[in-house]
C-alpha cells in the first residue's frame, strides 16, 4: 500500500511538471472576475495550426501558457474560449500589469482510462508584451507547423515544428465583443509596442528571423485615443 501511494505521489508530481500546471497557478478567466486580481488588464491570442490532428486523440490546442519576464516563477494560464473553426481557437486571459512573454501551447485530453498532453514550446524571440491596467491587448495570430519527424520516428513529443506570428494583424477585439460584451463595451483603440517574426524549432533555437517588426495591439479598456509608441 506504502509503494502503491508513493508511485502516486511520484505520478501526480511529475504530471505537474510534464503539463506545466502548478497548484495555484492565478486564475485569469474572465467569466469568474471575483478570483480576478484587483489590478489587470486583458489579453487574447489566436493560434492557428496547419495539421487536422495535433496528436492521437489531441485535435487542438487547449492552453496558452505565458511567463511574467520580471519574475520567471510567475506563470499564467489563459484558456481557450469557444471550439474554434479550422484548426484554430482563441485564447482570452486576464494578467496583471507587467512585462510578458509567450511560453508554451498546451493540449490536455482526459479520457476514461488515461490523460494525454502535447507540449510546444514558444521561443522568446517570438515577441514579448505588455499588459497595463484596464488595457487590452490582442497578440494576434501564431502559427503551429508541423514536421515529420526525422527517420519516421513515431511519437507526437519527437516531431519538429516551427511557431511564428502570422503577419494578418488580426484585432480580437470582435472575437471578445461576442464572448464578454461588458468588456468590450468599454473598449477603445490604442496602438502597442511591436515585436520580431521568428521562426524556432522545439527546442527554442532560432531558424529564421524576420528583418520587420509586426506590432502587437493594444485596446484601451478606459477612455482613450489612437497613438504610436
């Protein structure tokens, strides 16, 4: 019995690492905004991936994880909202005021008699944000593409792929009007600081790098108007 909880124990442990879940991660789920913090600000991403199925029995992707670049041991989870359409969803989150940077995607299958996950880790040089209080920020699109992998290997944790940010300069904004109209309606627009298209393997090395910028947007929450930083 002491063997049969310790490898549970082990089990649950491990699972915490492999899924990149840890207790008490903050919450960011618009649709419980008593859990929310008492300073934050939104933020919306929409990932695309050129496959018909991410892995056996995994179809698309279920988190985004993103990291406070001010402090590293600070994670966030924002979930999708909605199925999403061609192997797309959109994923909505509020953060606290800080300087961030995508981190992994996550997709996260619990069936009767097992749990099945893919992990895709976002490089840095994809771009980093900023989330200020009552703003909102629309990361636009990233693209997932997959490989075969190297010698037919079978496995979906052994496949290359490559993530880079779309260059369609889609605005969420219309996607959270429909999902949380009482935010939207107090939108207003506002341009934000821009990033760098990458291209990056598994493992987070760089394999092509764009020479322009893409800007991420931003929407002010409060009053406000149209500027350039």
């Amino acid at each position: 019995m002491g063997r049969r909880l310790l490898f549970v124990l082990v089990l649950c442990a491990l699972w915490g690492v492999l899924a990149g879940c840890a207790p008490g991660m903050p919450n960011t789920r618009l649709d419980r905004p008593d859990k929310l913090p008492d300073r934050y600000g939104i933020v919306a991403v929409q990932v695309v991936s050129n496959t018909n199925r991410l892995a056996p029995f995994l179809d698309n992707w279920t988190s985004v994880y993103v990291v406070d670049l001010e402090d590293t041991s600070k994670r966030y989870q924002l979930e999708a909202k909605g199925t999403g359409l061609l192997n797309s969803r959109v994923f909505i989150g509020a953060l606290p005021p800080g300087h961030y940077g995508l981190a992994m995607l996550q997709s996260l299958m619990h069936g009767s008699d097992a749990t099945y996950w893919i992990n895709a880790r976002v490089p840095r040089s994809v771009g980093t944000f900023h989330v200020d209080e009552n703003h909102f920020t629309s990361l636009g699109t990233l693209a997932y593409q997959p490989f075969p992998a190297p010698g037919g290997e079978s496995g979906a944790g052994r496949k290359p792929f490559v993530v880079t940010r779309m260059e369609d300069r889609q605005d969420l904004a219309e996607f959270v009007a429909d999902a949380y109209p009482d935010f939207h309606a107090r939108l207003r627009p506002m341009a934000c600081r821009g990033g760098t298209r990458t291209m990056a393997m598994p493992r987070g090395s760089t394999s092509l790098r764009g020479s322009a910028p893409l800007p991420w947007h931003a929407i002010r929450i409060a009053s406000g108007r149209r500027v350039s930083r």
